[in-house]
C-alpha cells in the first residue's frame, strides 16, 4: 500500500513539475475560446503597447471630391455588412472615399489583424538590411540564429522564410490543437522563438510553399539577433511611429518574452489602413521615404515555385478560384474569380481580414471582420473597382 501511495506521490509531483515548466500554455489551453479561430481581446494576455507616433489622418473626400462612384461605394458597403464586416474603408488618390463601421467598432477601436500581422515584416527586413545588420536576404539564417549555426536547418535563407519556402513542417492549424503539437506551442506556449525552433525540415528549401507560422516567427528571431532590438521595438521605431500610427498592442508568449510575430496584432481601422497607403506609394508617406526604394516591387513579386506569394504577403490572382495554403494540400481561400485590377496584392487574415492594395490605381481597401461561409476575396475590390472614375 505504501509503494502505491509512493509511486502516486512521485507521479503527481512529476506532473506539476511538467504544469510548472510552461503553465502559461496549460492555463491558455485549458481556457481555449469555443472558437479557436477568433480569440476575444481578453485572450490575447499579456500583451505590450507599441505606442507609435499618432498623426493627422487622410482627409475625407467631399462629393465633388468623390473619385470613385457613390452607387459602387454603397454595393461594397451592403456586401461587406451582410458578409460579417465589422470595418470597410477605401483610400483613393489620398482620399478617403469610405468609412464605414458594424457591430460596435468604431475608428479608434483596437482590432486584431490576424495573419495580416505577418506582413508588416518585410519592410523591417529590407530596413534592417538598408541598416546593415543583415547582409543579405540569401544569408542563412544560421548566421543569425546561434541555435542553428551547425544544423541543417541554419543553411535556410532569410529569403525563403520571406517567401514561405523555407521546407520546414507545417502541421495543420484546422481545430482543436493538441496539446503536444507543434503549432499550439507556437500560438499558446511561453516561449514562441523556442517553439519555432522545434520545426524540423522536410521539404528541400526553395522547392516547397507552405503558409507558415513558423516561417513569420523565425523571420522576427532573425530580426532580433540582428538588429538587438526586440521585436516590438524595432517595428514601433521603424515602421509604426514613422506611420504615424497610434497605440497598438502584440501579444506575447510572456512577461519580458518575444511577441506573436505571424498574428494577432492589434491596430486601430485608421492604423491599419495607414500601412497599406504606404504600401501603395512604393513605402512613401508625403515626401519622406520609410524604407528602401523598389522594396514594394520585389516583396510582391511572386516566387517561381508559389506565384500567388510574395514576401509574407499574397500576390495577384491564383489559376482557378481558390488560393492554396500548401501547394499539395486541399485546403485553400476562396478566392473567387479574377480581381479585375493590375499589380494588386493584399494582407489577409482570418476570418478573412483582408487590406487590398493597388497602386496603379493609388487605392488600398480595407476589410475587418469575421468568418462568413459565402465570403469571395475578389467580390469587394471589384464592386470598387467598378466605380473608378476614369
């Protein structure tokens, strides 16, 4: 009896100890939202405010000053509200032509982007080359990553984590995670750049294209070693505050940790819409230049292997009417038929957050909301595109 009560003893002590090790992701785990996919801002703890630079906003075009037409404004605004919207704002010519709001959002309302978040890296990554702290986007990544400089995995490039075609695993992200798997750890765990650093090869890099976590989070280790500045500060001094974007918030694995890099940043509609008028005039705002010129080109310029993806960001459109996650696998956006425009890429994230950009056009649409079953990416670009006024 008593060696039963030992080996209980023992067992339960092996237990808390393993609780112990990471009670962060046992506590986020257990107390998982019914819907995996959209967490309620309470979730998203702890987080650290990147207090940005506030600036005026674009002005609103008045009705003489309507470039596009008020019937395709109206079309988008009714679709986009019977479709799960919780924002629409369009930006034309340096106007704002649309600012439309449901469900209790509102202009200055914090809103997670989701996988959008991925793509405020690549100007970092060309800024920090620009700087000098990474010397090329076909270093391997070794280099930057002490964890990796004798593993294969280190001769991986900066560019084909860009690129998502880095070769490491992508185990799925669909449903309840399981407590032992790779993406959990990466989303739920206490410390995000170890998780990441568990991926294991097992594609031949610059062969394969898979939508990755992963692939995000190393890109913001690689920046942190590089540049040794954390995440959040690099992107705040070099990107956020030049915007002239207000307060946002990233989560992050712990207290003094490393941020959530691939999702969940939480921007305010006006915040977010700054970035891709950014975006659109080549990294320009007004007359001063935030990142290396002809950058925007070359980051959405799709890959030979993957030609719908740039650098952390989607590119044009896909040969049928769906975007695939992972090049052998099923399961993909659905994108619907062509958008009617040249040149044009967009962020997108779950739920189907999307911010369009086209410059040609000098026009950036912007979409917050959550999940509808009958959502088609190209129905709302070409509702607006539809109403340019040539």
């Amino acid at each position: 009896m008593r060696r039963v009560a030992v080996f209980f003893a023992i067992a339960a002590a092996v237990l808390a100890a393993a609780l112990f090790v990471d009670w962060r992701f046992w506590y986020r785990w257990y107390t998982l939202p019914e819907d995996p996919g959209e967490w309620p801002a309470s979730y998203y703890q702890p987080v650290v405010e990147v207090p940005g630079s506030p600036g005026e906003f674009f002005p609103a075009a008045g009705g003489a000053e309507l470039t596009i037409a008020p019937d395709a404004l109206e079309a988008a605004a009714a679709w986009a509200e019977q479709h799960n919207s919780v924002a629409l704002l369009v930006l034309h010519r340096g106007l704002v032509q649309l600012e439309r709001y449901w469900q209790d959002i509102g202009p200055e309302t914090l809103f997670t982007g989701r996988a959008m978040t991925r793509s405020l890296l690549p100007p970092l990554v060309a800024i920090a080359i620009q700087e000098g702290a990474i010397e090329s986007l076909d270093d391997p990544v070794g280099r930057y990553l002490p964890e990796w400089s004798d593993d294969e995995r280190g001769r991986i490039t900066v560019r084909q984590l860009l690129g998502n075609l880095s070769g490491l695993e992508n185990p799925p992200l669909a449903g309840d995670p399981d407590p032992y798997a790779k993406n959990a750890r990466i989303s739920l765990g206490s410390d995000f750049r170890a998780a990441a650093l568990e991926f294991d090869l097992e594609n031949v890099p610059g062969e394969f294209f898979a939508f990755s976590n992963a692939n995000a989070q190393l890109l913001g280790a690689v920046l942190e070693s590089a540049t040794g500045e954390s995440y959040e500060d690099y992107l705040n001094s070099r990107l956020w505050a030049p915007l002239g974007a207000g307060p946002a918030q990233i989560y992050m694995d712990r207290p003094g940790g490393m941020p959530a890099v691939y999702c969940c940043y939480r921007a305010t509609p006006r915040d977010w819409l700054r970035y891709g008028a950014a975006l659109a005039a080549g990294g320009r705002l007004a007359d001063r230049r935030l990142w290396p010129e002809g950058w925007v080109e070359e980051m959405t310029t799709g890959s030979g292997v993957y030609p719908n993806y740039g650098y952390q960001i989607w590119v044009g459109n896909p040969p049928g009417t769906g975007r695939r996650y992972v090049q052998d696998r099923e399961q993909a956006a659905p994108h619907g038929p062509p958008i009617e425009a040249d040149g044009v890429f967009f962020l997108e994230g779950g739920g189907f957050r999307t911010m369009y950009v086209i410059p040609d056009e000098e026009l950036v649409i912007l979409r917050l909301g959550y999940f509808h079953p009958d959502w088609l990416t190209s129905t709302l670009p070409n509702l607006i595109l539809a109403g340019l006024d040539d």
